[in-house]
C-alpha cells in the first residue's frame, strides 16, 4: 500500500471512531540506548498514525544523552523519570491531564505495566508482544525477579480483563502464551503482525566463504553466548565459516572472554551497533541469519532478513514460530540443535536456494502499513463499543 493510501484509510478509520488524540505509554522509546525490536515497532506505528493526521504523544522514561521532549517523524516525545519510577508517574500525569486531552491511550505492556484500567477512563488497548516469564531470573536480582513475575502473571491480568481491555499481540504463539499462561480469553488478544521496512529487500553478493549473521541486543535473553558454542561446533565440520553479531549491550565482555577462551577469535566477530544501510548489507551477504533467543514477541531481525533474501535458523519459541515459516524460509530447532541446523543450511547449496526463495515468498506479506491499519483497527473498535 502506498503510504498516502494507507494515511488516508488510518485517518478515515479514526475519524469514524472519533479518535484524533492518541496517548501512549511506553518504558523506552527508540532513542533510548537499549531500544530494541518493541521500540522499533512503536516507531513505524506511530509515524504512520501521525501521517494520517493523528495527534500522537508518547510518554516515556528518560535517558542519558537524549532530551525531554522532542518531535520525532510527527509525533511528540516525553520523556520524564528512571526506569521504575516511569510506571507510577506517567500513570499520573496521565490522571491529572498534564500532557493535554486524549480521545484514547495504547498502553505498551513491556514486561512491567503501566496499569491503565486501574485509571484511564475511555478507550484503550494494551500492546503486549511476549511474556516475560524467564526473562525476570534472566535481567533481575532474585527478589525483584520475584515481585515483576508475579505482577506479570498474578495481580497485573485481572485489571485488563475485568475491564475487557483489548490486547494486541504480534504473533500466534504468542496469543497462545497469553492465552494458556495469563488466562486471557481468545476473544480479548487480536493478532497483528510486524511489518517489514521496504529498505529490506536483496541486493549485493554474498560472502564467499559461509557467513552466519546474528542481530539483536548483546542481553542474556538473546542467548548469543549459545550461538557462540554452537558456532565453534559448526567450525568443527565447516572450518571456513563465519559468525557476526551486531549489535551492542552489557553481555559484551562476557562474549569477548568466551569467544577468546575458545579460541575463535577469527571466526566469531562482534560489531557493534551499525547503521541500518550496514545491518542490511550484513543481512544481503549472509548465507543464514541465525537467533538462540529465548523469548521472542516476533522476531524482527529473521523476517528483516528474510526480506533481504535469507533464510534463518532459529529457537523454537514463541513469536519465532511466526516469524519462521517453518521448512520453507528456515528451520526452527532446540537450543541443542542450532549446530546442526546452521550446518545442514551452510553445507547445502541446493537446500539454502530453496529456502531464500521461501524467505522472500513469506516475508513480502508484512508492511507496516497493515500493520498500522490492523493496531488501530482494535482501538477504534474498543472506541466505538464504549460509545455505542
């Protein structure tokens, strides 16, 4: 869809609605240092929504480095408080009208919640990619690993659905988390996939020798130092092939010690963080993408890469599950068999045509503009129930 197109059927959608003036809660926002794949989303959302027109405030926590309030692509940024003190104070000036009137609020559940049915009056949905689950033991010390996991699965979830607040979530599997664990009803979680920038797309040659990619946050939920071991295990059979990881995070020096102890210094490459024409370049030239993630809402980086004409080997997880076309655009393995799953693509050509080809073919599905479209489609219906 034509960017004009799509702000025209956003705005003709909200106006129907009576939405103008969307506020949103969000922990980070895509200039924040450790912006991830959730902020990226927010990001194309929410251009797209002030395209169409719409009055966007996103209101967020601070960051060293960026400023208070800033217009980013048509929409309006605040950020105020730390990382824990965000939650209760945006909640607050949210209640008090600080921020000016809203006609709805999109709450972006990351793990901690802001909370809303408890306070905001009129409609609102709730963005929730994943389940954290793991990832508390994974980031937090024990005790407060503690308390986010039981406002995640015990005292967080009845506020949203003894209010029939709308959720929307990215994957299928992912529903079913939210579905089976949360003990949401099927009909309260929408799906709404992620889209794919058109800067995506194949381009250049490959790497002469096999070249493994990886992408993401250097975090422990990302687990790169499993696909650290599992790529000296590939070097075992495939002694000319090649791991890079871009990216940055605070696991980097526990990489570098374990790279250098295993001796794959040459072979194992961290890069850093890299512009998105690099990131892309680095996708064109790799022979597979490669994700040991333990916890994924999607899974952006193996459907950028698959736009980009490579196929990916991935964990079997949720959001992986959607993001992989299983057999078709990559395989899906457990933990232990990454290994063996980045060599059966490496070692054969034939296999590894098929599977770019199926990439491409699955990856041309997803836009941010559906992906727009399919967000505020649930928002307004939430709009129009409340007024009807």
């Amino acid at each position: 869809m034509h960017p004009r197109d799509a702000a025209t059927e956003l705005s003709a959608l909200a106006a129907q609605a009576g939405i103008r003036r969307i506020h949103v809660l969000a922990w980070r926002d895509l200039e924040d240092p450790e912006a991830g794949g959730s902020e990226l989303h927010a990001h194309e959302v929410l251009k797209l929504y002030a395209a169409a027109g719409l009055d966007i405030n996103m209101r967020t926590s601070f960051s060293p480095g960026t400023r208070q309030v800033e217009w980013r692509d048509g929409y309006r940024v605040i950020r105020k408080a730390g990382r824990y003190m965000v939650f209760p104070r945006a909640a607050f000036s949210e209640m008090v009208g600080w921020h000016g009137a809203r006609d709805a609020l999109i709450e972006i559940w990351n793990g901690m919640p802001f909370l809303s049915p408890l306070w905001c009056r009129g409609p609102k949905v709730a963005w929730m990619h994943h389940l954290h689950d793991t990832m508390w033991e994974m980031t937090l010390p024990p005790r407060l690993a503690k308390i986010g996991r039981n406002i995640e699965f015990r005292y967080a979830p009845p506020a949203y659905k003894l209010t029939k607040t709308p959720v929307v979530t990215l994957s299928e599997s992912s529903k079913a988390q939210l579905v089976s664990q949360l003990k949401f009803k099927p009909s309260a979680v929408s799906v709404v996939p992620v889209g794919i920038s058109g800067a995506y797309s194949p381009g250049g040659d490959k790497a002469a020798t096999p070249l493994v990619v990886a992408c993401g946050r250097l975090v422990a939920v990302k687990q790169f130092s499993a696909l650290v071991s599992a790529m000296v295990k590939v070097r075992e059979t495939m002694p000319t092939a090649e791991l890079v990881i871009v990216g940055e995070g605070y696991e980097r020096a526990a990489l570098e010690a374990q790279i250098h102890e295993a001796g794959a210094a040459n072979a194992i490459r961290l890069v850093g963080f890299v512009s998105e024409s690099e990131k892309i370049d680095w996708y064109r030239r790799a022979w597979v993408l490669a994700s040991a993630s333990a916890h994924e809402g999607w899974g952006m980086t193996v459907t950028e890469a698959a736009a980009c004409g490579t196929p990916s080997v991935a964990t079997d997880i949720a959001g992986h599950r959607d993001a992989v076309a299983p057999n078709e655009s990559g395989y899906l393995v457990q933990f232990d068999g990454l290994a063996a799953g980045l060599v059966r693509v490496l070692s054969d050509d034939t296999e590894r045509a098929r599977l770019s080809a199926g990439a491409l073919r699955y990856a041309q599905q997803f836009t941010w503009a559906a992906t727009a479209m399919g967000t505020l489609e649930v928002l307004c219906g939430q709009a129009r129930r409340g007024s009807s």
